[in-house]
C-alpha cells in the first residue's frame, strides 16, 4: 500500500469540533490522504510556522491579518472557478470583503456579523412594542431607557441595552451614520475618522451610557445578570443566538435590525477568519480538495449554529434561511462592509489604546471631537 | 431633561478634557525626557497643530509656519532633558516657537541651513554660542555632553544625551530640507514610508533611499571626528563592541517564569545576588495564576502589565527602571492582551540601540523580550550583555542554550514587540545595600507579600485586557477554568503545548510560594499558620507537578486523550484544595497582623 500524502493544518481556533469532524468525514472519503491538525495560541506563532522548515499545507485562523500578506496564500478564486456554479453561490457580501485585489486568499470561516436582539418577555412586561427594521436610534434609545431598571441604591437590576466598550463594536454604528474609521484604501484615518458623521454617532453612543446610563459602564455595579437575563436588547452577534438556540431560550427573543442612524446608510460589520493554502504548501491539490469539502460541503456543520454559512446552498441545505432567527443573519449579509480593522493593521493593533480612550469618554467625560481627531494618529 | 443632563456632563467632560490633556502631556514629556523618541513622537503629534496656528499667527505664512514648528519641535526634543517641570510642556513649546518665529523674522527666508554635507565644519570657536543658529547650539550641546561625561561621577545620563545630539546634528545638518522633513516624518512622527511618500508626493522606494541617505550619512565616522568625541581607550570610535561576562546561571537556580528569572539573573549581574523563592514571592509570581478563557494556551502566564509590573517589583529592590516599549504593526505580534497596549512602533534601529549601547557600556546588561527563543518556547524574556557595531549583533541569552545567542541589530529593530528596559541604582540607596534594610522593614514587605496572595487568589479577573475577545480567569478560579477546559469534550480538545508549559510553570511557582513562605520572618501564631500554608503550597505543587509529569513542556501536535485530560483535572482539583486552604490560612494570618497593629 502506497504512503499517505499528509495535509498539514494549522489553525488558531480553540473549539476543534467541526474541523475534526471535517477531517473524518475527509479521510473516510480519501483513505490515501492524511490530515493533521496543529494548534497555535495566535497568528505570531502561525506565521512562525509558516516561516519554519516545515510549513503548513493549510493554515486557518480567526482573523484577517495573515491573509493580507501578500504571496504567502494561493490564490482560491481559480478552484472556485472549476466549481460550476460556486461563483454564483457564494454569498456576494462575503466575497465582497474578502477579496482583495480580484484575488481570494482563504475560504471564509467562523462568519459573524451583529443585530439586535430583544428579550420579548421584558418588552412584554414593560407594555413596549417590538421594533421593527425602520427603527431609529433615537426610538431604541427611547425604549432603552423604558427598559432599564434601577433599584433605590441606584444599581440596575435591568438595563435597556448590552453592548461592551469595543472599538470594533461600535464601527457599524458609525457607518450607519456614513462615516467611516479609515479612507476607502485603508492607508489612512486622516479625513474620516475625524468627520463629522464620526463624531455624531460617537456622541450619540456615548450618550448612551454617560448621560442616558441605558448600557453598563465600565466598572459600574449591576444585578441585572447575563445578556440573556437582564437586558432589554442586545448587541447580538451570531453566537449570541446560537447560545440561545442551544439552551432553548430562542423563544423568548426576536431580531431586528440595527436601528437607523441620523447618516440613513444601510450597513453593517463583518467578523470572519479564513482557511488558506499557503503558497508553500507541498500539496496544494488535496488540500484545496479538503478545503472545499470542510468549508463548502457541510450543511451539518450549520445545523447547530454559531456562525454562518458562506454560500446561499449552505444557508437552504441547513435550514439557517428559513429559521425565524437565522433567517434575519443571513439576508443582513448583504449590507456588510470591510471594517478598518481588516484594513489598516496599525488601527487593528491599537484598538487596546483607543478602547482605553473610548473608556475615557465614558467615564471621564474626555471630549469626544478632540479625541476623533487625535485617533487620525493610529492609522 | 435628558437634553439638560447631555449638556451638564459636556461641560463636565470639557473640564475633564483638559484635566487629562495636560495629565497625558506631562506624562509624555516626562517619557521624552529620557530620550523616548515615541513619546516625544506622540507629543508632536497632539501639538503640531497649535505650534502652527501660533507661528502663522505671528508671521501670516503658513509655510513659513511650516518651518518654523519644524526647528521648533527639533529644538524642543534637544531641550526637553532641562525642562524641570514637565507639567509646563505646552508654555514652554510656545515659547519655543514664539523664539523661533521671532528669529525667522528677524533673518527672513527660509532655506539657510540646508547645506551639502561637505560644507558641514565644526564651529570655530569652542565657547562661542550663537544661540540664533541651530548649528552653533548642537554643537554647543554635544560638546557640553562629552564635557560632562568626561567630569561626572556618573557619565551616563549625559552619554546618553551626547549620542542623541550627535545622532540629530549629523542627520539633521547633512539634509537638504526635503530630506529632514522626511526623516522628522520617520523618526518623530512615526509615519510609515507609504505616507510620507503620500505626504510628499513621491514614489515609496524613493522615500526609502531618502531614509537610506540619511542613516548612511549618520554613520560617517568623520562627522564624530569633526566634532572632536575622542573614541572611548581600546575600542574604535567608529564600531564600537562590547561583552559582558554574565555570572553563571545553572538550570537548577533557574525558574520557568522568565521574567523573574531574567531579573535574577541580571541582578546577580549587577552584583545583587537574590533568592529566587524571595523575588518570587516579593513579586507576586510564586502566587499568581492565571488561564485563558479560550483554551490551555499558554499566554495566561505572559498576562499582565509589564510596564508597571516590572517598574514596582524594582523600584522595591532599590532600582530605576527606563523603558522602550512598542509594537510593530506590520508583522503578527503574540500576546495580544498585553502586548497591544504598547504605542505603535517603526522598526528604527536608532530608537533601540543607543540604549542597548548605553547600558551595557555602563556594565548593565538590558532585559529584552525576545520573540525568536529556541523551543519549546516561542518568545521569552532575555538579558542582552553585549553587542558589536562592526558585526552588527547583540549578544543576548536564551533559556534553551546556556551558552547565549547572537542576533542581528536588524532583527532586534524588527522584533514584532518592543520591550527593552535598562536599571539603575536608585540614588538614595546607591551607598545602601537593600538588604541592610531593618528586619521591621523585611517584615512588612513580607505582609504585604501576604496580603497580595491572598488578593490575587480571590479575584478572578487580575489583568484585564482593554477589549472584549481577549479574556483570562486568575486566582483560584482559574483553576475551574482550567479543569474545565480539560473536561470540555472532543469537541474543545485542551491544548497540549501550551497546557505542558502552565503545568511546569505554575507547579514550580506553587514550590517557591513554599519556599517563600517558610522563609518569612513573621512571629507566634501569623507564623504558624504562614507554615501551613507553606505545606499546602507544597501539596499543591506536588498534584500540579504530577500534571506537569503526566504533559511535559515539549511541543507536540497530538491531542489528549479523555482519559489523561480526566486524571490531570482530578489532579488539579487537589490542587487547587490544597491552594484554597492556603489562602484560608493566609488570610488568618492577615487577621493576626492586623490585630498587632491595632494593638
């Protein structure tokens, strides 16, 4: 018997579960290839792996920084191609921020983008109607504070809104309104971040927690308990609802949109990491074989969900487009756009330094025009 | 309602502003005071803007005020060493570029000091200033240096100084105007050359020869000869080497926890010998424990403030710390949760190596993060003791190879993370040695030792870093997240490296917490119940230490079984018993100091 041509991966994922089953189903079907899967704690130790005598065929990570080197993955748009009619299915938002230059350097993975959700039983409870995709912010920040609850200590034992203090997070916010972090080639922050349309949706969001105290400040004490507890709303990415479905609490929530902003653009974020052949790869045709069938020909890798699939017959053969929640996931696709972190890796990399700015504004009340246009320093 | 409140807290956040402004600036000065180039690059960056409005409000020429913020912030860098009060940072830059605009005006025309290398001539006569011409002041500056290390008891702060006045005038002086509004964009301002090109309208290579240019010009020997710096006896004034003999460093004194080790190491370099189980435990090491809440990687060890970290536990030992630290953004970059709250770095060999130089010139070898280590480990702390201009290396330890490693000056510049730091004696201890503190005194570190133990086992989230996919459980609960990790099912496989390298490291940290605390000088029943803590410490060491067996530290790709990630959780919840039946003794004892010191 002929010697197993070994496929070698490495991600940077911690939950394993549906690459290992990817690589089972794999192997039962090729017997004549071998995949093995290496961890590494982050993209430094991938690309040392990458740089090192014995470089991966594959390598998955959780983010888009490595993908943006150019040279080190191969080109996929070429095997999609030999696919009749893959081009065709792949979700055209994805694909939007995932090529770069007409080239396509991983297959999407771990796709995450954020809604609202609302707890029904605290609307209910509060008499409140539930919002609808035409909402705006100035509606949700009206319900919000319907929501939120204090005691006579002044703790919050509900607040109307979850969302954390992230940079990242609050980006589609600011594109709702039509600004933008960094210039459309991603070279710079200089003439964007410092905008107007910035600065408005900063403000707004700050509000929210410095003046209309609707979301939990830094440090602030609370009893409202987790996300699917004590919150009116929440900033819900897809694992939030995949918790939800997984412990059968989904009933009692619904999606919508995220509210309209003063700007009127219709966008959203987009999380996702890939899985590239890199261009050192001594056996680029199985790899790309495994490639295809863990990333593109698994509808069961979505029937119990956190993220989502990256082609419409994914999305049917898993039944995500016709769930009552999922569904919603799924059509916002088509609004995502590349955030600045995909963009600039110097804005990427100081998103612990503007989270400690944005927290400043919280708490500290620190101007927030003046601080925009100082961030024109981080990209 | 809500519009009166919006309006309330902007007038509040208006205050708070420039509370924080001026708080941020000071501390940026203070930074820039010792030669940080980032920092000085992060104050150019807050204040162009007002430098300009000031000199083109004086002069009604935006170009002309161009220029002038130019010298101004030169000037300014130059100075900064002999401003006293670093709260007056933005006073005194306005007055800066007041003098500037004034002199401009005076002379009229930009363009004056753009000369051609060749023409550069040192000043004629050696004690005439004229304090108009930027010229005659960086000679003036470097010269006062040279004096002045030349007389002082301790030369090195003027060095220092000297080598970045040296470095400034010899780049500064050889460029045309295009070239220093490039290297000031590059060295300053910290743009990248795909800006500046933008910013100048030209091409990124030649935005890269100009760098080119101007570095090679920096390293003509002629321009330290032509400013009479007589190279140091023995050594060749235009590349410099020098290598430190380290003290013997045998594995059996070593810890797994670098960054302690490291500073053992380097103290006993410095003739500052230290028990390990004493700097373990006075730094808070021999108690810390901390996971991550994703998998069983490793980084949960690397997890916390280095800066401030590294600065406390030395300034308890009797030493001043100087720091560079950054980040490169062009390159991945590990430990994320810690390492992303450094400022944003260019790969300038100029802003790490006359520190390196400085330090180990002065005897000193330089603690150094090193992202290159031999495995099993990926990146760890080392001592850089020597360097060699002519080969362009540093010479620097590494925990796998007794025998050291040489690195290139090139890849230190591109280390993904910038973390160097030099020490000095603390002044007022310089004649003291630390440990003829009284035994009051060793008693109360040793409490306080206690107290943060105790601290640090019962909360949960010790380090948090600044967003929110990056999380770490510490304390006692960081072993229910580390048991389970383990018995997360095939689905969350543990990690098997990294969960080799938490066994190793966290068992031997629970031995010298023993250690530690058998060592302590308390009395009567705070004694007692330290020592049995101690023995728990010890029964926790051994069941980590069996995990450690069970998953040596080597890297392996293979997952682990249920049954070995079942044995090792069992082994952990021992463990962690024995570690939660310390705390409780510990916190007897705290109960103990307190009732003396009311007493």
């Amino acid at each position: 018997m002929s010697e197993k041509t070994e496929i070698r991966l490495m991600t940077d994922f911690a939950n394993l579960h549906n690459l290992m089953n990817a690589k089972e189903s794999f192997e039962r079907a090729r017997p004549d290839v071998r995949i093995t899967i290496g961890q590494a704690a982050d993209h430094y130790e991938l690309m040392r792996a990458y740089k090192s005598e014995e470089p991966p065929d594959i390598i998955e990570s959780g983010g888009w920084a490595l993908f943006n080197y150019k040279g080190m993955f191969v080109d996929l748009l070429p095997c999609i191609d030999e696919m009749p009619g893959m081009r065709g299915d792949l979700n055209p938002g994805i694909v939007r921020v995932a090529c770069k230059d007409g080239s396509l350097p991983g297959l999407p993975v771990d796709v995450a983008l954020p809604l609202i959700a609302f707890n029904k039983e605290l609307f209910d409870r509060a008499g409140l109607a539930y919002p609808t995709d035409d909402w705006t912010w100035e509606e949700m920040m009206e319900l919000a504070r319907k929501l939120t609850i204090r005691d006579e200590r002044g703790v919050a034992t509900q607040f109307g809104f979850g969302i954390g203090v992230d940079i990242e997070e609050l980006e589609p916010f600011v594109m709702r309104n039509g600004g933008r972090y960094v210039s459309p080639d991603g070279l710079t922050a200089r003439g964007c971040v410092d905008q107007p349309a910035v600065a408005e949706a900063f403000r707004l969001l700050i509000d929210a927690y410095r003046v209309h105290r609707v979301i939990r400040n830094p440090g602030e004490p609370s009893e409202a308990g987790h996300l699917h507890e004590g919150f009116g709303m929440v900033f819900a990415f897809t694992w939030f609802v995949g918790g939800l479905v997984h412990h059968g609490l989904d009933d009692k929530f619904g999606v919508v949109g995220l509210p309209n902003m003063p700007g009127a653009e219709q966008a959203n974020m987009i999380y996702m990491g890939a899985a590239g052949i890199t261009s050192k790869s001594r056996h680029p045709r199985p790899a790309w074989e495994f490639l295809r069938h863990y990333v593109l020909e698994r509808p069961e890798a979505f029937r119990q969900p956190r993220t989502l699939p990256v082609t419409g017959s994914l999305a049917e053969r898993s039944g995500m487009k016709d769930h009552r929640l999922w569904s919603r996931y799924v059509r916002e696709l088509e609004n995502v756009r590349i955030s600045a972190f995909y963009m600039n890796e110097k804005w990427n990399s100081s998103r612990q330094l503007i989270n400690e700015e944005v927290q400043r504004m919280i708490l500290d009340g620190t101007d927030i025009g003046h601080t925009l246009k100082s961030w024109t320093r981080f990209a | 309602m809500y519009g009166n409140g919006s309006e309330e807290a902007r007038t509040a956040a208006g205050q708070g502003t420039e509370a924080s402004e001026a708080r941020e600036s000071r501390d940026l000065a203070e930074r820039a005071k010792f030669g940080d180039t980032e920092a000085f690059g992060e104050l150019i960056e807050r204040h162009r803007k007002r430098a300009k409005g000031w000199a083109q409000r004086m002069t009604g020429d935006p170009h002309l005020a161009d220029d002038i913020v130019q010298d101004a912030l030169i000037r300014a860098f130059l100075h900064i060493g002999s401003l006293q009060d670093t709260s007056r940072f933005l006073p005194w830059l306005h007055k800066i570029v007041r003098n500037q605009a004034n002199m401009r005006l005076r002379r009229g025309g930009p363009g004056r000091r753009e000369k051609p290398f060749a023409s550069f001539a040192a000043p004629t006569a050696r004690d005439r200033v004229d304090w108009d011409d930027l010229d005659s002041v960086l000679h003036h500056l470097t010269r006062c240096a040279a004096d002045a290390a030349k007389t002082d008891h301790d030369p090195e702060r003027h060095l220092l100084r000297q080598e970045l006045y040296e470095t400034i005038h010899s780049v500064l002086h050889c460029l045309t105007r295009k070239e220093r509004g490039i290297f000031e964009a590059y060295f300053f301002r910290q743009l990248s050359p795909d800006e500046i090109a933008a910013l100048y309208r030209m091409t990124t290579g030649s935005v890269y020869t100009y760098i080119h240019r101007s570095r090679r010009k920096l390293r003509q020997e002629h321009i330290r000869v032509s400013l009479g710096l007589l190279p140091e006896k023995g050594e060749n004034a235009m590349a410099r080497r020098k290598l430190l003999e380290l003290p013997e460093w045998p594995a059996r004194d070593a810890v797994n926890l670098t960054f302690v080790d490291r500073i053992g190491h380097l103290l006993a370099a410095l003739e500052d010998r230290r028990d390990l189980s004493e700097l373990m435990g006075l730094s808070g090491f021999a108690f810390r424990m901390q996971i991550s809440d994703k998998t069983t990687f490793a980084d949960g060890i690397y997890m916390f403030d280095w800066r401030e970290t590294l600065r406390t536990l030395m300034r308890e030992l009797g030493y001043e710390t100087t720091l560079l630290c950054g980040q490169l953004s062009d390159s991945p970059v590990p430990l994320l949760g810690a390492v992303e709250r450094f400022p944003v770095v260019l790969p300038i060999e100029e802003a790490v190596l006359p520190t390196i130089r400085q330090s180990i010139d002065a005897g000193r070898p330089v603690l150094y993060f090193d992202t290159s280590a031999a495995r099993p480990y990926v990146h760890e702390w080392s001592l850089i003791y020597g360097y060699d201009d002519e080969e362009r290396t540093v010479r620097l330890t590494d925990a796998m190879r007794p025998d050291g490693k040489t690195v290139s000056y090139e890849e230190v510049a591109d280390n993904p993370v910038r973390f160097l730091a030099t020490f000095r004696r603390q002044p007022e201890r310089e004649e003291t040695a630390v440990r003829s503190e009284t035994s009051a005194q060793t008693r109360l570190r040793a409490e306080a030792a206690i107290r943060s133990a105790v601290a640090h086992a019962r909360n949960e989230r010790a380090y948090r870093p600044m967003t929110v996919y990056l999380s770490y459980t510490s304390g006692l609960a960081a072993y229910d997240r580390w048991i389970r990790h383990l018995r997360a099912g095939p689905a969350s496989p543990p990690n098997r490296y990294g969960m080799g390298q938490l066994a190793a490291v966290y068992a031997e940290a629970k031995k010298h917490a023993a250690r530690y605390l058998r060592l302590v000088p308390l009395e009567g029943e705070a004694m007692r119940l330290t020592l049995l803590a101690s023995e728990a410490y010890e029964q926790a060491a051994e069941a980590i230490g069996a995990v450690s067996a069970a998953v040596p530290f080597a890297r392996a790709a293979e997952m682990l079984s249920p049954e070995l990630c079942e044995k090792c959780a069992k082994l952990l919840e021992t463990a962690k018993a024995f570690e939660a039946a310390a705390t409780g003794y510990l916190e007897k004892a705290i109960g103990y100091f307190e009732k003396e010191l009311r007493a």
